[in-house]
C-alpha cells in the first residue's frame, strides 16, 4: 500500500496503468456496441455477491461481476464498523462536502480536468448534472445501513469502475489521445489522487469549518475509502491504506505537484457552479461557493476558479443571521435556518446546508439524470 515515502515513485507509476480486466471488457462491449445495452442490465445489478442473479447478463460481463466480489484482503468486520461509526456522525455534511469541494477538487488535477472535459458528457453544460447525480449514488451509498455487508456499495463502485474502463478505451479508440503528454486516461494514480480527494480532503474540509472529527471517525471514512478504492480495481500496491495519518501525509506532499490551475480545471468549475446556482437559487448557492472556500481554502479555490461569495463566513456575518442564506437554505431543507451561534459561526448553516444538498442530490437522481454510473459508447467532445 501506499506510503508517504514511497508514494511519488509509485504514483509515477501508477500514472501508466490502467485497469487491464476491466479494459479488455469494455473494449469487447464497445467494438460489438453492446454498451447501451449493458447500461440498462446494470440497472437490475444491486449487489455484488453470490445473492446477486447474474443469469441475465452476457457470460464475459457476469464472469467479470463474479470475479471482482472479493473485499480488500485485508478486510475485516471492525473496519466495517469503524466505517459506520464515521457516517452514523457525519453522513450529511461529507456527503455534502463531497459533492461540492470534492468535484471541484478533481478538477484541479489537469489530467483529470481535460479528461472530464474531452469525455464530453461527463465535462460539458450538462457534465456537472450527470456527475453529481452518478456520484450522489456513491456517496449516498456510502453511509447506507449495511452497505458495506450486503454488496450494494460493492456493485455501486465497480460499475464506476466500468465507466472508467469506458473513458480509457474510447480515448485509445480515438487515436487522439496524447499519451506523452497525459499518460493512462483515468489511470490509477487519477484514481487513487480522486480517493485522497474525496477522503482526506474532505476531512481536512470538515476540520477548516470547524467540525470535530474524532480520530476513530476520520478512522472510519479511511475504511471506506480503502474498500472503495478497492473496488475501483486498484491493486493492493496501490491502495490506499486505512490510517488516516498516513494518508493526509502522502496528500498533504502530493497536493501542489498535482493540483495546478488550468483553463480545463476553470471551465470545468464553471459548469458546476452554474449548475448550482440554476438549481438551488443565488441564496442558497452563495452557502455552498461560501462554505466551499472556507473548506478547500483561498488558495486552492482561487485556483480552481471558485468565485468569492457574497456571503463573506470569513467576516463571521452568519454570527447574527444572514437572511438572505438562512431562507433560501431552510426553505430549500423542508425547514427554518436558525441563527448560528456558540463557537463555530459555521455549524448551524453547515448542518442546514448539508439536509439541503441532501435534497440537491436526490433531485439530481430522481430528474432527467442518471441514478446508476452509466458507460460510454462513444465520445462527445466538448472542448
């Protein structure tokens, strides 16, 4: 597993391969434009593990879903346990903060950023729609009841997989793609640097906003991150490991080396705050471009293309209630914002905001979007 002294080697590395099982699959599906097809069988996959009926799909794609059932070798009941203690306490706001500094997160790596943008679907107008919506279901999995005993969580990240395996192939297919330059398309080290980003930078996120996570917690979501990049098809070298120290070590000394501000990474920023601001309103979109500077920070928003907010959290106005936030975010929760108070000026309208993204995402799977990760027959290029 990775380490924080060997991990620039291995990421170097790992920035050459892909997922060969998973890429021999794909490859088959899309020569016999079997793919659009398989997306809907996909739909009837819920779990992997030997409850799961695979008798509908084609042999090489059930073989495949069979053969990638197996957890993290070193998998045990008291990690799945240190997992759920983390989203018993804090399912809502990472949730929250992972659709919003995560996404943005991974736009600030520029082989990420150009990858997403020249898939077409994934980086165009309707990009940042179809990615949370995908993603929501990830996220929204991860702190299921039993998600991580009965196989639901399993079958959710190897489809992602899948997609993966899709972007890889069709950029192989295309000739077009520069490897010199860019190296594996969603390689492993893309992978793995996505897990940091939706694992430790989120944590780090949670600590900038004031939340306590207690060390058993952080703990936790190492766990699940750990299974879910598992599943992903990362092998053990490259995994990341369940101590959450050593895996804010490695991030912390990866980070500038590979995040960098791009014209990608800035478009691709773009997209997601207009689809944000057009589907929750300028009040409660304010909250999140708000709270999404204070978690990423200044310096990685700036770079990112995150615009300054109206609603300066900096300046603490949320002390004495802000309005115009407080109503747009309580009405968009089902409920009333109350003024934030005590310590942390940032609790009261975190905890609003996260029931708020929580009906953002389910919107997001229920209206004109995927609810399941979809693969791609062919690319749409939208630079």
């Amino acid at each position: 597993m990775l380490t924080a002294a060997n991990a620039v080697a291995e990421m170097e590395a790992a920035g050459k391969v892909g997922d060969p099982a998973a890429d021999q699959l794909v490859s088959d599906m899309i020569d016999n434009r079997e793919v659009d097809g398989v997306n809907h069988l996909f739909r009837t996959v819920n779990k992997l593990g030997p409850n799961q009926d695979l008798a509908g799909l084609p042999e090489r794609l059930a073989q495949f879903l069979r053969e990638a059932q197996a957890g993290p070798p070193d998998w045990s009941d008291a990690d799945v346990r240190a997992a759920e203690g983390f989203f018993a306490h804090h399912h809502g706001e990472a949730s929250m903060l992972q659709g919003t500094v995560g996404l943005i997160g991974t736009y600030l790596s520029p082989t990420g950023a150009f990858t997403l943008r020249s898939t077409g679907r994934l980086g165009g107008v309707e990009g940042p729609g179809r990615r949370l919506s995908q993603s929501s279901r990830l996220f929204l999995d991860m702190g299921n009841e039993n998600a991580l005993r009965d196989g639901s969580l399993a079958a959710t990240v190897t489809k992602v997989r899948l997609v993966h395996a899709s972007v890889r192939q069709l950029h192989k297919k295309s000739g077009a793609w520069d490897y010199a330059t860019w190296g594996e398309p969603v390689s492993q080290k893309y992978t793995t640097g996505a897990a940091c980003v939706f694992s430790t930078q989120i944590l780090q996120g949670m600590k900038n906003l004031g939340l306590h996570i207690a060390r058993d917690d952080a703990h936790g979501f190492m766990c699940a991150w750990h299974y879910v990049n598992h599943y992903l098809g990362t092998p053990e070298k490259w995994l990341l490991p369940k101590d959450a120290d050593v895996v804010e070590a490695v991030w912390n000394a990866q980070r500038d080396k590979e995040w960098k501000k791009t014209d990608d990474g800035v478009y691709m920023t773009a997209q997601a705050i207009k689809f944000y601001r057009d589907l929750v309103g300028p009040g409660a979109s304010d909250a999140y471009i708000a709270l999404t500077r204070v978690a990423l920070t200044d310096k990685y928003a700036d770079m990112a293309g995150v615009p300054k907010s109206p609603v300066d959290l900096a300046g603490k106005p949320l002390a004495a209630g802000h309005g115009l936030v407080g109503n747009a975010l309580g009405g968009l929760a089902g409920g009333t914002a109350k003024k934030a108070t005590g310590v942390n000026p940032y609790k009261e309208i975190l905890g609003t905001a996260s029931a708020a993204f929580n009906q953002v995402e389910r919107y997001a799977l229920t209206h004109d979007q995927d609810d399941q990760p979809q693969m791609h027959q062919e690319l749409h290029d939208n630079r």
